[in-house]
C-alpha cells in the first residue's frame, strides 16, 4: 500500500499531488504590501522541494489590517501582478498547487516584526517612519498592556469590511491561485469575534455563540461568492482560545458545520493566540499536539481538515492521516529548516525511490548516485560501452 502522504487528494476540481503542505508563514518582508525577489525564492524552493500545496502568507484584505509594515497585501489592484509572478514560477518549480490567506489583524495590527519584538510599535520604529495606524475589532479592547486600543466596527463598517475580503478573493483568482484560506485564528479579526474573550459587543454581531459566529459565516458567504465554484476554499481557526473563559473545540465543530453548509472545503486546526492576559488553559506543545482538534473536527462536523502544529516526521505525518486524524498535514518551520522535506520524507517512506518526483536537474543526478553511478557526465555512456567492447575483445585474442 503506498504511502498516505503522497497519495493525490481531489479537492472540488483541484486535484493536489501529495498531502504536504505548506502553511502560510509570515515573512514580513513585502514593502507596501507588494511581494518581491524575497517571496519569490522563499515560496519557489518549497515547490522545487515536492510539496502539494503552498498556502502564500497572511495577506492584508485592507492597509490597516497588516500585523506590520512588512506584511503582504491585495488590498488593491497593483497588488496583483506581483501575486501573479509568485504564482507562475512556484507552478513553474515543481506542480505543486499553489493557494493564498487573506486575512485582518484587527486588534493585533500595528506592531513590531517578530525579530524586532513583535510588541507595539516604538520610537526606533517611528525613526524610521513606521507609525502606529488605526486599528479595528469587535470590542475597543487592547491585546495586552501597552498595546493600541481598538476602534469598535460599527455594523455599517463590519458591511463595508465584508467587501473588502470578496474584493481580495477577486484579485486573488485574477493572480492565478488556486485555493484560498480564511484566517480566523491566532487572535486576529475574524478570531476576535468568534472568542467571548475579545467580543463584548451587544448587538447582533456579539453575546450568544450564533451572534458571535455571525462576521465569520457572513464573511465567508460573500468569499465563497467571489471565488470561482471550482476552487477550494479553507478556513483556518484556532480550534481553542487555550484561555480559561474562551473559544473551546465544542464552539470549533459548531462553527466547521456552519461553514461546510457555506461552501468551506477544509477546515486548518491550529489553537491559541487571543489574548496576551488571562490564565492558559492548554498544556505546552509537543509535537503534534493540534491533531486531536483536527481529529474531532473531522469526526463530528463531518469536513475535511487539516492538522498542524509540531509535525516533524515523516511517520508522524503519515499516522495522522492513516488514523484518520486529518486529510492533509501542514508544516511551516520544519520547512524552514529542509525546504526538501517532502522529497526526503517520499524517499523515507518508499514513495519515491527513483527520485522520480524531483526536477530532472536535480532528480537525474541524485538517482544515478542512489543507482551507484557515481560521477557520470554526457558521453560517458558510449565511453564505457566501447571500453566494454574493448576489454571483450582483448579477451577473445
């Protein structure tokens, strides 16, 4: 029985190679939300290393939901060649389908890069003419001490928001992608309506679970509207706030029904990120520790679901999906460290022996090394028949 993990998966008429993906991994290096040479080369070595899906990094659907200056964006048309350029040469690469996050920060926009302390922007940052902007959210409740205070969306601006992510679903299909995911994790926009940590609201967008559901199906209707019917739309959620008085699993399965009724192909189970306060109610990671939320999601709301979170192994992987646990595996820092990790987890498991999968550049030399072939250039082919042809007719004299 071959491999799980390289086994094809048809979603709605995209068919994936392989059940490897690439999870959406901020890099904070776009200048005004334009991709550049940085994406380019970042996204291409994860096609070129055999991965199935590349899900491109948290793209702004408006300029005030950037987490920072470097963030990447669609948030208008000139955004769209520079899309389209990644798009084209990550397919170019290897065939690994490629797909994009449109995303808010909502309460969590307006800060540092991670490397520059991933807090609220500071004088070093104003130095350089990175200013603080106005922010959103469901409630004017800050992050954590320190942080800026959000504006609370009115129901008119939640409608005009809306817009904003259908808008980005356009650009995204006119740049070429072939899946797009919703993030609703991690503390950002759509999540802090979800969480009753961070939505304190007491109109029909707050309170009871339903009306705190509400801006994510509604944003959902109107992106699944936008995007073609042949196209595979995700939804990442933190599957638990992991604070005490939070969004739980039970609300997750609740929600992953809502959103299989709106066209949501498959549901991305990562966990956390609401708040900077309050008391953890989630143990520290180990590996694999967000595949029982994506277990459960696939289980009782009957969806398709994607785990992440610590998976480093290639066996690991493959249990996942073996246990039924998940129908595809997400991987971000392990990438990172070996952007070749599907290939090295295809030869680990048998599934590609030849290196069959591999770009011919690359794939060619690398089987004729497994082969024993060592150092073989062009010619040496006819050179070795003809010594043969040699060494056989000495042999005859």
């Amino acid at each position: 029985m071959p491999p799980m993990l390289f086994t094809p998966m048809q979603i709605r008429d995209l068919t994936l190679k392989n059940r490897v993906v690439v999870a959406p991994m901020c890099q904070y290096s776009a200048v005004e939300g334009m991709l550049n040479d940085w994406h380019l080369v970042h996204l291409g070595q994860f096609s070129m290393g055999g991965c199935g899906l590349i899900i491109v990094e948290a793209t702004a659907v408006e300029k005030r939901g950037r987490i920072t200056y470097g963030d990447s964006g669609l948030w208008s048309d000139d955004h769209i060649a520079p899309h389209a350029r990644v798009v084209q040469t990550a397919k170019a690469l290897g065939g690994a389908a490629i797909g994009v996050q449109l995303a808010h920060a909502g309460r969590k926009a307006s800060i540092q890069r991670p490397w520059e302390g991933d807090a609220a922007l500071t004088e070093t940052e104003f130095a350089k003419g990175e200013i603080p902007w106005d922010i959103v959210a469901p409630s004017p409740i800050p992050f954590a001490d320190g942080w800026l205070v959000p504006h609370e969306l009115s129901p008119a601006e939640i409608v005009e928001l809306i817009e904003c992510w259908a808008a980005a679903a356009r650009r995204a299909e006119a740049a070429g992608y072939d899946m797009l995911e919703i993030h609703s994790a991690h503390g950002y926009l759509t999540h802090s309506f979800l969480s009753p940590i961070t939505n304190q609201r007491q109109d029909a967008y707050g309170g009871s679970r339903e009306n705190r559901m509400r801006f994510a199906l509604e944003l959902t209707e109107a992106v699944r509207g936008a995007w073609p019917e042949g196209k595979p739309l995700f939804y990442r959620i933190s599957s638990s706030d992991g604070k005490e008085g939070g969004w739980e699993i039970e609300d997750t399965v609740a929600l992953a029904r809502e959103l299989k009724s709106l066209g949501v192909d498959v549901v991305d189970c990562s966990s956390g990120g609401i708040a900077g306060y309050g008391k953890n109610t989630m143990p520290r990671p180990t590996p694999g520790y967000q595949v029982g939320f994506a277990a459960q999601v696939r289980r009782e709301a009957e969806i398709a679901t994607q785990a992440v979170g610590l998976i480093v192994d290639p066996g690991q992987a493959e249990t996942v999906l073996r246990a039924g646990c998940a129908d595809l595996v997400a991987l971000a820092r392990e990438l990172l460290y070996d952007p070749y990790w599907a290939h090295h987890a295809a030869q680990k498991l048998g599934a590609d022996p030849d290196f069959l999968d591999w770009q011919p550049p690359y794939g060619h030399w690398l089987g004729n090394r497994a082969k024993g072939n060592f150092g073989k250039r062009i010619g040496d082919t006819d050179r070795d028949a003809a010594s043969k042809q040699m060494t056989q007719k000495q042999a005859a004299e």
